[in-house]
C-alpha cells in the first residue's frame, strides 16, 4: 500500500482541526472581550525504514492573540474596559481565581457584583458585594463606589476595590470556558497600573474578514487532501490490476 495515503488523510485531519478553532473564532466575533485562538500547521517527518521522503503536517497551538479589540462607548455605569495590558479577576465555576478582559458587569439582586456570564467579579478579599444603592459607579483604579439605598448623592462611599492583574501573558493559558489562569495555578499580583475606562465596552479582536479568508483557504486545503487520497487509492487499483495481468 503506499502509505502517501496516510499523508494525505493525517492532513485532511489536522485541517479539519484547524477550521474548528477557526470557526470557533467567527461565533465569538462579537463575545465582548474574547480573544482569539491561533493554530499554525508544522512538519512532522516520518521516520522508519527508507528515505524520509514524507512529511506529516500537523496543527501546533500557537497560543492566543493578545491584541486588543475595539472600544464601544455604552454610557453604562457598570460596563468598563481595561486600558491597554491587564485583566479583570473573577472566580471561575471551579472556585479559582481566573482572569477577563469582558467588562459587562451586573449587580444581582443579593448585590453580587458579577460578570455578563454569572461569574463573581473579586477583590483582594474575595468575590465583590455591594450594599443596597441606588448608584453604583466604578473608578479607573477599580475601586467600586455606590449611594446607599434612601441617601442622597451627597453620601457616595467606597465599598470595595475591583482586583486587576497583569501577569505575563506567557505564563497565561487559556480554557475551554475562555477565562484565563496561571500556568502554575495560584492568583496573580494586583498590578496598580492597570486602569479601566467607565462606560465603555471592548469588543472582540478576531477579524472577520481575514478569518472568512481562512475558513475558505482551510476549506481548499482539505479539498485538495481528499483529491490526494483518491488519487492514492487510483494508483493502488490500478497497480494491483497491473500485477493481475502478469
């Protein structure tokens, strides 16, 4: 049998792979600060008896893309966007600490300061709650402000202080649920540099444009895989035909 077959079919597989990450990218075009996935094929060679005239291509990650994405104004008082590098904390399903860049944050009725999601925004002490209010407003440094429930404006106070980190993105690995943790697990360091814009929201970085491009490209490449693999399968016939007729 010639094993070019196998060539072609791990190809058509590791493209297959890709084109899920790549996909997966296009339906979250518009998750308020998602960051996209990177994949990048690299060349296994085959080793065995005989020349190493076959090479495997395999799907690598490459990580994620850390670049920003673009800034919305929404006016609201609970919507906020880190500025340049950093990350919201917050307190994943598992109970760890695990880090955001979406700032569409909600107050529960139990006055429970969460993200879009349901998952607790924390501080130093753990997950952040608020008092009963009747405005809650949140500083560039973090620091969450409300007007108790009944007072007037004039009696704004300090509740708490919103956690944000900004650890090397290296030492970042992302989950299937799209927070971030630290490779070694544990908490980040607050990083007091890190600010946030009130009032405005950051989108999504992945380009549309260029990821329907590679959705196309992927598509061709997997096509051009399967044609390899019933070409392999046409010279098999048509050489065990060949050894039929001697």
């Amino acid at each position: 049998m010639d094993r070019g077959l196998y060539v072609a079919m791990t190809g058509a597989k590791q493209i297959m792979r890709a084109q899920a990450v790549n996909n997966h990218n296009i339906a979250n075009v518009d998750t308020t600060g998602f960051r996209a996935d990177d994949v990048e094929f690299t060349s296994d060679p085959i080793y065995g008896p005989g020349y190493a005239s076959r090479v495997n291509a395999v799907v690598a990650d490459a990580g994620v893309d850390f670049s920003g994405g673009v800034l919305q104004t929404t006016g609201r008082s609970l919507d906020v966007a880190v500025n340049g590098p950093g990350f919201i904390a917050v307190q994943a399903p598992d109970g760890s600490e695990a880090y955001t860049r979406a700032g569409d944050l909600r107050v529960t009725a139990a006055g429970e300061v969460t993200t879009a999601t349901g998952l607790p925004v924390v501080s130093e002490s753990g997950p952040l709650s608020i008092p009963p209010s009747t405005q809650v407003s949140i500083g560039s440094d973090g620091t969450v402000s409300v007007v108790p429930l009944g007072l007037s404006p004039a009696a704004q106070s300090q509740v708490d202080r919103i956690k944000l980190v900004n650890p090397p993105t290296s030492d970042l690995v992302k989950g299937a649920d799209g927070l971030f943790h630290l490779r070694s697990g544990g908490k980040a360091k607050t990083d007091e540099s890190v600010t946030l814009a009130s009032g405005v929201l950051e989108g999504s970085n992945v380009n549309a444009a260029e990821s329907l491009v590679n959705m196309i490209e992927l598509q061709r490449l997997y096509e051009l895989q399967i044609k390899s693999i019933n070409s392999s399968d046409k010279n098999e016939q048509s050489a065990e035909h060949l050894m039929l007729l001697q």
